[in-house]
C-alpha cells in the first residue's frame, strides 16, 4: 500500500526518504546510487524500498468514507 513508517528489521524511519527515492530514479538515475546517497546502507533498509510496491492509488477508489 504505503510504505512503511520505518524499516521492519531495524527500525530505522525510512518513509521521508521514499518521494525522493521515487523522483530520482524516475529522472533515470540508478536505484543503488540513489539509497547510497539517501544513507540507506543496511540491506534491510535497501529491501524495503527495492521490495515495495505502491498500490495506494488502485486501493484508494475502493476504500469506505465514514459518513
């Protein structure tokens, strides 16, 4: 759906880093080089952002509003 809040291995808070990790590699640069630079060195950091996949927007059209 959303990335998470912070990394499940080890805790580190990773979601602020994820709409500048989207727009880099959109301009084409390499996934690699972008979390190197967004000091994402712990593998289980590096998975959950090589892992994730955003759903949010086919989610959303089917989500309840509380009324």
């Amino acid at each position: 759906m959303i990335i998470p809040i912070r990394c499940f291995s080890c805790g580190k808070v990773i979601a602020d880093l994820w709409d500048t990790f989207q727009n880099k590699v959109a301009e084409g640069q390499d996934q690699g080089v972008v979390m190197d630079e967004l000091g994402l060195d712990r593998y289980c950091c590096r998975r959950m952002f090589i892992s994730h996949i955003d759903l949010i927007h086919e989610v959303a059209p089917f989500s309840t509003s509380l009324e």
